[in-house]
C-alpha cells in the first residue's frame, strides 16, 4: 500500500491544482494522499469533488510555526491531519497567516525591485492567486522575469533565508499550533523535522516537550533527511512514544519531487487516525483499524 502524507496543491504553493493532484497521485499507483497546503484548508473541497475511484483522501494542512531561542524565532512546519477546518481558532489564525504572509512577500519583493530586479508585486499576486504568498511563487516570477533558470535556482541564491532580501514572518508558536490542532479534533507531526532550519531547534528535550503537549509524532522519511538522521529521528519518537511518518513533499514543477517518493506504513496511518476526533474522516477506502 502507497500511502502519501504531505503533498501540496495550488492552493498554496504548488503547481498542481487541486484536481490534477489527487489525478497525479492515482496515476502513480498511491493508495492514501495526504493534502497538507500551507496554512489553508482551501484545496480540500475539490480535491475531494475529484478524488479517483480507489484512491483515499486525508485532508490537513501544513501550519507555519516559530520556536524561540537564543533571541532569534526558528521556522517550523507542523502538520496537521483530520482537524475541524471550521474550528474558530485555526479559522483565526489561518486568516492572520495568509494576511502574514502577503506581507512578508511582497516585502520581500519590494527589496528586490529596490535592487533592480524585473519583479513586481503585482505579478507576484497574480501567480499566488488566492492561495497564501510563499517564497515559491516569487521564485516563479524570478523564473518569468528571466534572472533565475529554476525555483530551485531561486531558493539557493535570492530566495535563501541567508540572501539580503530575506524578511521574517510572524508565525504560530509552536507549543500552541499543536494545542489548536488537538483541540480541533486532529493529529499534528512535525515536518522534516532534520531538514533546512529545523534541526538547529529541534533538540530530543524539545521534541519530548512537544509529546508531553500533544504532538502525534514526526515525519521521519523525507527527501530532506540522511540515513543518520532517520535512524536519530526513529530512537527519539520511540523514546517519547510519537508515531514516525514518510513523505514526499510534493509541489509539482516546483520541487524535483516524486509523489510516494517517500511513504508511511500502513500501521502508522491507522494509529494516526486512531488518535483524531472523528469530526473530520478520511475519503474512500482507507482501513480505519490495524492492518495485518
């Protein structure tokens, strides 16, 4: 069984559409797909209009999240899975992040332009559309503009969280964005928990505080993480009793990603089902107990 937890639509920053996502995953022989887009909930519904006969539909989404430490707020993306897309606090705070981040972005866009780059704020709305502005769309402008051959090409030279144009967004701390999720009936784990930033704050202390708080678990195998790093990352969650997943993070052309690229176990998505609500359920055919 291919089960896929973290993919994303252009809903937020990829370049699927809702649709053509959950068509893609069934082309690829996956089983389960997870859509996590960034702080939004706005691909569910048509992904769900277009899920495949066969093919399983967890809905969630990735939340942008922030550790404090040493006077400096850590990024971290914490997803989560089979919450209540109408609870008042994620509505909240999902509405203050997409506010957040267009203005981040076009901040960010408007050093570029500043320093001379073929870039404008309005063009860069115009690829986001209505999903919330990320780095990835202004690397698509980029892209368009001519200064850069790829998104990746991007990310490594003027999108980079060390380039001159970097401007920090105000996230959801990451104690509370684990509440808000239990609270709304859903199960959250920490992505690429040893990828990009992440693994500067994430020490075993503040992942063992994050169980004690709620967290389901971590997202283990991923394209990001070495062999060490997945064997590290399995000894802490079994340590604190957290469930270990595996995902592709899909983005479509955006990222040199392949859906399933990196799956979860079959046992592990009925644990993670287990521990959520009810309120929101999976979509299709997915084994709701143990499987053998």
């Amino acid at each position: 069984m291919l089960i896929d937890l973290h993919t994303h639509s252009d809903a937020s920053d990829g370049t699927d559409t809702p649709a053509e996502l959950v068509e893609a995953a069934a082309r690829a022989g996956v089983d389960v797909l997870a859509i996590t887009d960034h702080d939004t909930t706005g691909g569910w519904e048509a992904a769900a209009a277009a899920l495949p006969s066969g093919l399983t539909l967890i809905r969630g989404s990735e939340f942008s999240t922030q550790v404090m430490g040493e006077g400096w707020a850590h990024s971290v993306h914490l997803l989560g899975y089979l919450f209540d897309p109408t609870d008042t606090a994620i509505v909240d705070e999902q509405a203050r992040l997409k506010a957040e981040r267009r203005r981040r972005g076009l901040a960010i866009v408007d050093r570029m332009a500043q320093d001379g780059l073929p870039i404008t704020g309005e063009q860069v709305l115009a690829i986001a559309g209505d999903a919330p502005v990320g780095r990835p769309h202004i690397g698509r402008a980029l892209v368009a503009s001519g200064v850069v051959a790829s998104v990746d090409e991007a990310f490594a030279t003027h999108l980079s969280g060390r380039a001159k144009y970097y401007v920090q967004k105000v996230d959801t701390d990451l104690f509370r964005a684990v509440g808000m999720i239990r609270a709304a009936g859903g199960a959250s784990i920490i992505a690429h928990p040893r990828g990009r930033g992440e693994q500067r704050v994430l020490t075993p202390e503040l992942i063992g505080a994050l169980a004690a708080a709620g967290l389901t678990g971590l997202e283990v195998d991923h394209p990001d993480h070495t062999p060490a790093q997945r064997a590290e990352l399995r000894e802490i969650a079994a340590e604190h009793a957290l469930l270990t997943t595996g995902s592709s993070d899909y983005h479509g052309h955006n990222k040199k990603l392949r859906i399933a690229q990196e799956t979860t176990d079959p046992e592990v998505l009925a644990a993670l089902i287990a521990v959520t609500g009810g309120v929101t359920l999976p979509l299709g055919p997915v084994p709701l107990g143990p499987v053998s």
